[in-house]
C-alpha cells in the first residue's frame, strides 16, 4: 500500500472539502483545514503548475493515511447528502425439498439494481451492535448496509457477521481510485458500481 502525501480532501468543520472548491484568498494557511486523519493543520498548496493538493503544515509530522482517509469519508458524504447509493441486484432466494426428494428454488427479484438509485433515508455512523457500517441506507422496508473501501475491505470475519444476521450489505470500492481526484471522479466512482 503506497499512501499519497497529497491530500485532495480537508476537514473544515465536520465537512469534506475538496482543494478545488477553496477560493483563492484560502489558500496556504488561511484553508481553515485539518487532516481527515490526524485532525493537525493543513496548508491549501495552490500553485500555478502542479494540481492544487492540501499538504500538512510545516513542523507537523505527518501522518500517513491523511489521502485515503479523506476520501473515506467524502464518498460517505456525498451518498448521504444526495440520497442515492449504487444499490445492486437483490435476490431473495429460498430453496426447500419436497416430499419426492426434488429440490426446489424459488427466487424473487427484491430490488432490480440500479447504479444510481434514490434511497429514502442514508445514515451515517449508525451502529447494529458489534456491527458499525460506514452508513445505513432505507429503500422502502430493505435496509441495506454499504461500507467504502479504500483501504480496508471486509474481511471474511466481519462478512461471517453480516450473514449470520441476515444482513444485506454492498461494499463500494475505491481502491484503486487515483489519490488526486477532483470531485467528479469520486462521484463517478461511487456510482459506478461494478456488480460481482
Ligand atoms: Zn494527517
């Protein structure tokens, strides 16, 4: 895992901001940012040839997840402030032997699957008890659990969880999302979502 030192998304009250919607007058110090993952101070590198960036302000030691971190958390905002997660194929399936010994299967389409569909509700930081997905999002009566990995993945551990009860869950990810996104490549990466 290699992690960028350029940090595309800052914190300005419990907001992501992308270095691209700072004004000219915020930048350097006055960006009024902190890391998504250390919570130090950021400066807004705006310079004329390279692609803006926020980096940590001098004398900081800096952390090394500040990139991937900020990304994390601006997919979550940006599924909870439009109401739309990329909601895939949902099967009910029941399979059951009659009294000749044939097996049966019957299915039901739930929900058809859609890239960018409208939920009615989208929470973040809910917690089912030992399980905390990154938000809860409500289609109707479904409740549908979405985690975003950039880089930590459900393991088979926590899927072992999930299943045990009954818990329907989509996994969105970014890994491979490029570390110097602007906004419109995240947006296209969330609701791009690529069915197993
Ligand atoms: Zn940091």
């Amino acid at each position: 895992m290699t992690y960028s030192a350029k940090i595309p998304y800052g914190l300005r009250q419990d907001r992501l901001v992308h270095i691209s919607q700072l004004t000219p007058a915020e930048r350097g110090d006055r960006c009024g940012c902190v890391c998504p993952e250390c919570r130090t101070q950021l400066i807004a590198k705006m310079g004329k040839i390279v692609r803006h960036y926020f980096a940590h302000a001098p004398g900081i030691r800096p952390c090394a997840g500040g990139a991937e971190t900020g990304i994390h958390l601006a997919a979550k905002q940006l599924i909870a402030d439009r109401k739309e997660a990329p909601i895939p194929l949902l099967l009910a399936q029941i399979e059951g032997m009659d009294t000749d010994g044939y097996k049966h299967t019957e299915s039901k389409v739930i929900f058809p699957g859609c890239d960018r569909q409208s939920v009615d509700d989208a929470k973040l930081e809910f917690s089912l008890g030992d399980i905390r997905p990154d938000l809860i999002v409500t289609l109707g009566q479904v409740e549908i659990l979405v985690e975003v990995a950039v880089t930590h993945y459900i393991d088979a551990e926590k899927l072992q969880r999930l299943e045990s009860r009954g818990l329907r869950c989509i996994e969105i990810d970014l890994g491979d999302i490029p570390r110097d996104l602007i906004p419109a490549d995240l947006e296209e990466h969330v609701f791009n979502y690529h069915r197993a």
